[in-house]
C-alpha cells in the first residue's frame, strides 16, 4: 500500500443520512448501523464528490496509507447499477478533470461492448483546457441585465470592504482587524458572479480571498491556521463557486482550524456560475456543555 487523499467520515458528526450515497457512484459509501462508511479503500477515489453533499460537514479528505484506487474494479462494480449509475460516473470524473481514469472507464465499456450513455456530458475532459468542469466555457451573455436597467449606479452604491489588503497571501497573521472578527473566506471568482456580494456578504465582516484550484493550498492551511491561533476569530462565512474544484475551500479552512486546534461555526455558501444561491449551510461546532466552545456567543 501507498499513502493517497481518501476520504475519511466523522462517525460522530455522521447522522446517517444517506445524501452522500447517491454521489458516490463508485459504490464506495454504505449506510451500516445507522452511519456512513467506507466500504472498500479500492473503490474510493479520493476526489470527493461527496463531501459538498453532506450537511454535516462529516465528510474530509485526508492523506493515508490506502489500497490504491482501481478504475476497473470500481467499473465492475458501476455497470451492474445500470446506465444512470455509469453515466453519473463518469460526469463525476469529468467533473473533476480525472482524466486518465474517464479514459480507462470508457475503454472497460468499449472492451465489454457496454453502451456509452448518450448524454455522456460534452464536450469530453481532454477537450476542456484544464479537463475541469469549472473551465467548460459559458454563454449566457444574453440573459445579463443591462446597464440601463440597473436600480442604481454603481458609484452610488456604498463599498461594505472596510480594510486592505485582502489576499489571504498578503494579509498579516497579527492584523488588527482580525482580532474579534467574523471572517469572510471568499473563492476570488465570487464577487464578480454574485451581484449583492458587497450587501449580502461582506457587510461586517473581514474579507480573505483566494483561489483554492490555481493557489498553494497547503500554505493556505498553514496561513489561515496561523491567524486562527493568534486571533480571536468569532465566526466564519465561507463562499466559493459551485464548481468541483473550488468546494476545496471548506477543505482548506476545516485543516486550518484543526490545526489550529479551533472549532468555530461555519457557514458553507455555494454560489452558481450564473449568480444565484445554491447553498447555505451553518455548522455549529459543539463542546461538552452544548456550546460551540469557542466562538464565545454560545
């Protein structure tokens, strides 16, 4: 065996409610007494798709000694389910820019005679610049309110950003606006889909940016960890994009505040490609007297 990412389900978090079940096509999740659990190592891809289905934030990924991951025993498994469960499959590598392992499904079909299902998503991964779903290219230009029709001018409106600077790389650990704050971890692509950003989320808050695909999210954990531990940080509002890769945000800051040895309440929001609010989610850490144990408002 070899360490790789795998995911790994708090049984004490896990209320056994099943949404991940139907995201993990792979047939590596089962409901047993009452709780989610990893049935097999070999099944198991560690891209996680079911982690921004699960509501209890139970689900992680972590780095460990594992069986390696077999696209073909995972396919053997898949086609029994039927052409729904195959093709659920492979958008979910697609989705996640898997390429090497959607190209060995499709030939384990080719090879068995197995029907590739027609809506087989398009354009295919090895066609899109980075084979990532969050880099499809989008059209919607038509459906976007024009200027004129704006309710008010942009300069009338006034600016909720209350410090500078606010990439996470350049933010200070020991900046004084941080100390006592709800903070705000905004994916950089947020405020120019979402159109109330500044009034929906930013108002009262300290804003860090960043990119959890294109940056180093390794010193992201390490940064944000570090202004965790030195801060008396209240609350947290995580916003980032509905695109598979950029749902590793949550990933980065629940590391940060386990290194930190922190439990804060978070609020988990998914904002779509086309603006609108697709989740908002709130999980409150608990301590043994009811309270989140940190947060200081329990």
């Amino acid at each position: 065996m070899s360490k790789r990412e795998i995911i790994k389900i708090d049984e004490a978090k896990c209320t056994g409610c099943g949404d991940c079940i139907p995201n993990c096509p792979e047939g590596a999740l089962q409901i047993i007494d009452g709780k989610a659990r990893l049935i097999s190592d070999l099944f198991c891809d560690g891209l996680g798709a079911c982690i921004g289905h699960c509501p209890e934030g139970a689900i992680t990924v972590e780095e460990r000694e594992a069986a390696p991951y077999s696209e073909r025993a995972a396919m053997e498994n898949i086609v029994g389910h039927g052409k729904n469960t195959i093709a659920a499959h492979l958008k979910h590598l697609e989705d996640h820019g898997a390429c090497d392992y959607h190209k060995e499904a499709i030939a384990f079909l080719m090879e068995r005679g197995i029907d590739i299902p027609v809506d087989e998503p398009a354009p295919a991964a090895d066609k899109l610049p980075c084979g990532c779903a969050g880099s499809a290219v989008k059209d919607f230009s038509e459906d976007v309110v024009c200027a004129d029709d704006e309710p008010a001018p942009v300069a009338s409106r006034p600016s909720r950003l209350g410090h500078w600077p606010v990439q996470i790389n350049l933010v200070p650990v020991n900046a004084p606006y941080l100390n006592g704050a709800d903070v705000l971890i905004a994916a950089d692509c947020v405020p120019f889909a979402y159109p109330g950003f500044h009034e929906d989320f930013l108002s009262g808050k300290v804003l860090l940016v960043g990119c959890p695909k294109l940056d180093d999210a390794e010193f992201y954990c390490d940064k944000l960890a570090e202004i965790f531990s030195v801060n008396s940080i209240h609350a947290i509002t995580c916003v980032h994009m509905e695109v598979p890769c950029c749902f590793g945000f949550k990933r980065i800051i629940d590391t940060a505040l386990e290194r930190a040895g922190k439990a804060l309440p978070i609020r988990d929001v998914t904002i779509g490609v086309r603006g609108e609010l697709l989740g908002d989610i709130t999980v409150y850490p608990t301590s043994d007297d009811g309270g989140c144990g940190s947060c200081g408002r329990c």
